[in-house]
C-alpha cells in the first residue's frame, strides 16, 4: 500500500529557514567590533537600528547594511581623500 502523504511529508527534509535579524553578540562577531564599542556607539546616536522581540534585541540584515552606508559615507570616518595629481 502507498505511503499517505503525511508519511511521505515526514521523510523529506525541510529546506532551512532563512535568518532574518542578528542578536548583538553576532552583529558586532560579524562586523568585527566588541560588544562594549557596540554600545559605546549606541549610547552616541550612531548604532544600528534595533527591534526588540519578547526580551530580545535583533538587527536586520536591512538595518545592519543601512548602518554601514551610512558610516561609509560620512567624511573623515575610514577614508582620505587623496590630493589630485
């Protein structure tokens, strides 16, 4: 007799489920910061955007690329302008 096809459902494995946000451990881990710098900028205006799930606090991958432009782009921060030639 053929398998139903919850039996069948139970045997194939599920792709994984996509990460969508960081915890603050693996943002400053990813962005190769310490945690106390972390919150040094937080405390300064200039970390990423937060959202607060239950009692844990998440970055998206969205807020966490806007974070870098953004510092990227600001002058004096990473980068020199070299004299023109």
């Amino acid at each position: 007799m053929p398998k139903s096809r919850t039996q069948f459902a139970a045997v194939l494995p599920r792709p994984p489920t996509p990460r969508l946000a960081l915890s603050i451990p693996e943002f400053c881990e990813a962005h190769g910061i310490s945690e106390g710098f972390f919150y040094k900028l937080k405390k300064q205006g200039e970390g990423p955007r937060e959202m607060k799930v239950g009692a844990r606090t998440l970055i998206t991958f969205e807020s966490a690329a806007e974070w870098r432009r953004t510092r990227e782009n600001q002058p004096g921060r990473g980068h020199r302008e070299l004299p023109e030639s």
